[in-house]
C-alpha cells in the first residue's frame, strides 16, 4: 500500500515536471516570440479592419463603373437629341444621310469634329444641348450620322 502511493507520487512528481518543463518552455518560447507575434496579431487586425473598407471600395468602384457602362447610351439614342436639328440640316446643320454636307467634315477626322460638337459652333449648341452626354456617347453619336451620309 505504501509502496504503492511511493510509485504514484513518483509518477504524480514525473508528470509534474514534465508539465512544468512544458509550461517552462512554453513561457520561454512565448517571451521570446511575443513582440513579434502581438505586432502580427496586430498588423492581421488592422488588416482585417482596412479590409472589409478596401473591398468596399473596389465593389464600389466597379459598380459604378459598371453602371456608367450601363448607362451609355447607343448613338441611336443619342441621336434623338440631335435630330431636330441635324434630321433636317436646319441652320446648316450637317444633315443625317447627307454626304455633301459630312464629307468636309469627315475630311477633318472625327476627333477634329467631336471637338467643335463638344465645344458648340455657330446653330450648334455646345453637345448638341446632350449636356449629360459622355464624349464617347457624342462621339457615337457622330459616328452614326457620319455611317449614314452617302
Ligand atoms: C439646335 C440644333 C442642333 C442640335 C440639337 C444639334 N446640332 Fe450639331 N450642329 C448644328 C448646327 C447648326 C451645326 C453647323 C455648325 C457649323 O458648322 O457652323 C452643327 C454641326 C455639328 C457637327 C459638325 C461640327 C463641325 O466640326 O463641323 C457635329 C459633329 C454635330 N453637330 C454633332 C451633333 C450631335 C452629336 C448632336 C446631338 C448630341 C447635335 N449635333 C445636336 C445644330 C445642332
């Protein structure tokens, strides 16, 4: 019996110091490591709190640049603001379909006239009054009465 409690407090002892040595150098190992593992718990926080906003602000950003895609107009509809004017060539507006009237101006390339559409000239009202037009909306725009002088 008392041989017996002898062992198990022997191996109580055992156990004990093999506890302790594992706390011991778990201890040592943690000092050792701590700085360095606080400042990446740290940096991993901060990142996490960047994070979510960052994300955010990509979606965003392509959301609504999707939605400016989305939103372009095709120089079909663009046109409809230009028609009343350029349907008929009224205020020697370049006709729709007319070649005569487009040739000088396709002439000059169809950078040189998005210009002078953008900027207004004479009848033409700056933008073709498509204030909230894109210049690439304008251009299309152009492009299609240009496609349809012959
Ligand atoms: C209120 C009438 C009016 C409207 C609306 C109008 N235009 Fe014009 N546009 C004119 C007139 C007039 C001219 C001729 C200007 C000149 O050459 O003196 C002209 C000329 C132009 C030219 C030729 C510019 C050049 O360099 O010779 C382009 C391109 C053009 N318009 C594009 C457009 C587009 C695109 C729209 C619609 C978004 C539009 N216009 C709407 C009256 C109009």
């Amino acid at each position: 019996m008392s041989q017996n409690s002898k062992g198990r407090t022997k191996l109580m002892l055992g156990i004990w110091l093999v506890v302790m040595l594992f706390i011991g150098f778990k201890a040592y190992n943690g000092s050792n490591d701590h700085p360095t593992s606080e400042t990446v718990e740290l940096d991993s926080a901060t990142l996490d709190r960047i994070k979510p906003v960052g994300e955010v602000r990509v979606e965003d950003a392509v959301a609504s640049n999707n939605a400016i895609e989305e939103s372009e107009r095709t120089a079909e509809e663009v046109y409809t603001k230009c028609q009343a004017c350029h349907a008929t060539g009224i205020m020697e507006a370049p006709k729709f379909g007319s070649l005569e009237d487009w040739a000088p101006r396709i002439e000059r390339g169809i950078d040189e006239v998005l210009k002078v559409a953008i900027a207004g000239k004479g009848g033409m009202p700056p933008k073709g009054t498509c204030m909230d037009c894109s210049d690439n909306e304008l251009k299309s725009a152009i492009q299609y009465m240009i496609d349809s002088a012959k």
